[in-house]
C-alpha cells in the first residue's frame, strides 16, 4: 500500500500535510514546516482513529518536510504520552535535521510514558507499512 495504492482514501488536508487513510492506517505526507497548529490538528485525527479502530498504525513521509517548531513537539510528545500503547508509528525519508527531531520526539514520549512507545523508521513506504502490519498483531491478538 502506497500513496498510489487504491485502498487509501484521502482526507482533509492538516495545513499543506496530505493525509490518506486505510482503517487504521494513516499515512501523514509532510509537506513544509510542522507548526503547533499542525499538531494540533494531526493530533484530533489520530484521535479519531483510535475512537474507531482501537489503535493507530502511523506512517509518517518526511520525504517533502521541513521544521518542527518547539511547541509543536512537546503537544506530539504529550499525545503520545497518552497513547503510547494505541499506537505504532514508523517513518521515512527527510533530511538528517528531521529524522534527528523525529528520534528527539519519539525518545521524549519513552522516557515520559510507562512503557516505550513502538516507532522505527524505515528506508521507505513499503517497508514502513510491512512493519506496521507486524506491529498490528498486538492490537488484533484475542
């Protein structure tokens, strides 16, 4: 499943970020700075997902992203705080600042929260939703 992939269904965009979503499974397409507002608004959406499926599959595209200001950090690391056993994030592309803000964010949510939140980042697309799907089993396990 990629951005191309039929399965996917595009919604409304949070700011210039493209989102397109399969159940549970969101991939969040960066495009350009990430502001609080962004965050603010990705965060509903994830939200939301949780409320219908039980659990987040993320897939974060750095690929076309650029800066993440202060304050949009600390709301992702308080949501993921909170919803650290919901959600499984993997991620790829962008430049070595990104995946180092990236790294930054997901290790604050682990050190804060109880348990380690489960994160990776991947080469690209396909690997990143291979690897969630592993991920899912822990949601869908009876």
């Amino acid at each position: 499943m990629g951005r191309g992939d039929s399965s996917l269904t595009e919604r409304t965009p949070v700011g210039r970020h493209r989102l397109f979503q399969d159940g549970p499974v969101l991939l969040f397409e960066h495009h350009g700075n990430f502001d609080l507002l962004d965050a603010q608004q990705a965060t509903a959406v994830y939200a939301e997902i949780v409320q219908q499926h039980g659990y987040l599959l993320l897939v974060l595209d750095f690929t076309h992203g650029g800066e993440l200001d202060p304050k949009s950090r600390r709301h992702l690391v308080d949501w993921g705080k909170q919803n650290f056993h919901r959600t499984c994030i993997a991620a790829f592309g962008g430049n070595i600042a990104f995946r180092t803000t990236f790294r930054l964010v997901i290790n604050a949510i682990r050190l804060l929260s109880p348990q380690a939140l489960t994160a990776q980042f991947c080469s690209d697309c396909k690997e990143a939703l291979a690897w969630l799907k592993s991920c899912e089993a822990r949601f869908t396990a009876a």
